[in-house]
C-alpha cells in the first residue's frame, strides 16, 4: 500500500510535465472554452483526467504516490497562481489578455468568430448590461476568464430627460 513503483522524482516530474502540457492545452482552446462551463465541459474534465491517470501514475497503484502526485499538482497551482499575481509578464503568458469585441457601436464580427463567441452569447452580454441597441456600446472585452464585459456609452444629455 505505501511502497511506490518509481523514485519519488519521477511522480513529480510526470507531474509537471502533464500540468504543463494541459495547462498549454487548456490556454490554446481559447477564453471562450474556460468561461462557458457546460455538461459538455464537465464531461471533458472528467475524461481528461482518466486520460492523464496512466501519464502520472505509471504503473503505481500505492498511496504513497497518489498522495505525492496530489500534492505536487497542488504545489504546481499554487505556484502558478503566485507567478501570476506577482508578474504582469506571467500573468498575461498564462491567463492572456482581455480581447476588444465592440467599441463605439460596432461588433467586431471577425473576433466573435475567432474568439468562438455565438451572436447569441453576445446578445445574452448585452441584455446582462442592460443594453438594447448596440449604438449604445462604448467597449465589449471578452475577458481572461471567458466572461464578456460590456461598457456603455453615456446617455444623450440635455433635451428633456428627467422632465
């Protein structure tokens, strides 16, 4: 139960190295995919991590590895959330940076497709905002975490608002 098949170095190399390499998978697919979490999402997680179980665990079945390979994973997360909080440099390789899908009443179509955000998407952003008409958008940002932001435009002074 506690006698491990491999070097203790070994779990927590295959660790970082399957970390990595998700974490770079993850990153590629795009804002949209972190931020939308879905019955499909959960599904990917969960076959995920039966795909990677043989990566990391090799032959070992003991406690002993399981418990090092936990907290390796664990030790990687928080290092990662350190960098990230400690290095603009860090933070926008891992997380990215917000991307303008709107500004000033135009709908950057071509980024909505990029970005794999669905008009519908959009449109559910806007009513969230509280804006009916896109002349009325001043900035939309999909951001780091896949949520979309949308800023107004002030409302028209003068005339006889508040009359």
């Amino acid at each position: 139960m506690f006698e491990m098949s491999m070097p203790w170095w070994e779990f927590m190399l295959r660790a970082v190295v399957v970390y990595v390499v998700l974490l770079a998978m993850i990153r590629l697919s795009g804002k949209r995919t972190m931020g939308q979490f879905t019955a499909f999402d959960m599904l990917l997680i969960v076959l995920l991590g039966n795909a990677v179980q043989n990566a990391l665990l090799g032959k070992d079945t003991s406690m002993t590895g399981g418990l090092l390979l936990a907290a390796t994973l664990m030790v990687l997360n928080w290092t990662v959330g350190f960098l990230t909080a400690r290095s603009h440099k860090a933070e926008r390789l891992l997380e990215g940076a917000p991307v303008v899908l709107a500004r000033n009443g135009h709908i950057y179509r071509d980024v909505l497709r990029r970005e794999l955000v669905s008009r519908d998407d959009f449109a559910k952003s806007m009513r969230e905002a509280g804006c009916s008409e896109v002349d009325r958008i001043h900035l939309a940002l999909l951001e780091t975490n896949g949520h979309i932001t949308i800023l107004l435009r002030d409302p028209p002074k003068g005339g006889d608002e508040g009359v």
